[in-house]
C-alpha cells in the first residue's frame, strides 16, 4: 500500500522537497518495516505498518536526499 502511494506522490508531482520546495523527481530503496515477530507453535504473525524509502530531489542545482520513514510529510495535497 505504501509504495502505490509514494509511486502516485512522485508521478503526480505531489511529493515537495523540503530545501528548494519542488516536486521530488525519485525514490529509490523503498523496504516494508517489520514492527514484531510474534511465533509460536506453528504460527507465525508479521507486525508490518510502516516503511522506509530514500527520497532524492533531483531537480537542477539541488542535491537534497534523505532516507526516511516519515515520506508521508512530504506530500502536498
């Protein structure tokens, strides 16, 4: 679900860099975090409700990159 909406926020140009305040132009490295492993005999539970993603500008003249799992502050609606 995540990654949709980051690949929709960088498509549409609805993701903002925070240093020049332009559309961010990629990301890349996108992963699911695991929030707790729960086992036990036979069963196994994920706990997985977040994600962490580099962002990079890309935009002439600015070199703002982060890796970050707080990506959802940067879309503008």
């Amino acid at each position: 679900m995540s990654l949709k909406i980051i690949k929709e926020a960088v498509a549409g140009k609805k993701m903002m860099c925070p240093k020049c305040e332009k559309p961010i132009q990629k990301f890349e490295k996108y992963a699911e975090t695991v929030d707790a492993v729960r086992e036990g005999l036979g069963f196994t539970d994920i706990d997985s409700r977040g994600s962490r993603v580099t962002l990079t500008c890309g935009n002439e003249g600015c070199d703002w990159t982060e890796r970050t799992e707080f990506w959802s502050q940067y879309i503008t609606d």
